[in-house]
C-alpha cells in the first residue's frame, strides 16, 4: 500500500526482489494512487496495480468530499475478492494500514 506520490512508490521497488527471494510463491500487488501507479505497470516482478485517489495524499490543499472518500473504501473493500493473505505498509501510515485491513480482513 502506498498512496502517496511518486517518489515513495518507487522507493519500494528495491525490496521487491528479496520479497520474491524470500517467498518465493508470493504475488506482488500494488494500491498507489493513479498517477504513481503509472510508474510499476509494466514492472514484471508486479502481479497488478490497483489505483485509488486518496484525498490525503493529494499534493497542495486536499480535496477531502464524502464522495470522495466513500469511492476509495468502496474499492479498497472491493480488494477482498483477491483473497489477500497479507499487506505492507513500509511508512507506518496508520490510513494507509486502515486501507490494508479494509482489503485484507
């Protein structure tokens, strides 16, 4: 999960080797928002990226709407149709662990 800007989605890419070294049957997907995700859709060690606009992680003055915000938990729990067994969030970001659970649980 990170549904921040640019820059932190690609700072997640070293890891995704030793991730695939340690777990070998391991899928890797991604919940970035829509103009990072960009950047990892033609990653071959990534399975799929999934986008999703999240007000907070907008840059300048966030756009923060309660349709906004039902669009982003309607498909972060549209999610658990894939079956995840697990999630990372490598910032400690207590929305984005909010977003894991939601997809995951």
């Amino acid at each position: 999960v990170e549904p921040f800007q640019m820059g932190d989605v690609l700072s997640l890419t070293p890891m995704f080797d030793a991730l695939l070294r340690q777990f070998s049957s391991c899928e890797i997907y991604l919940l970035a928002k829509p103009s990072s995700a960009q950047v990892l859709k033609f990653d071959d060690r990534v399975k799929e990226v999934f986008e999703i606009d999240c007000p907070w992680s907008d840059q300048g003055p966030k756009q923060f709407s309660i349709l906004r915000m039902y669009k982003v938990l309607r498909a972060t729990i549209c999610l658990r149709a894939y079956y995840f067994e697990g999630g990372l969030d490598t910032r400690g970001n207590l929305r984005s662990q909010v977003l894991m659970v939601l997809a995951v649980v």
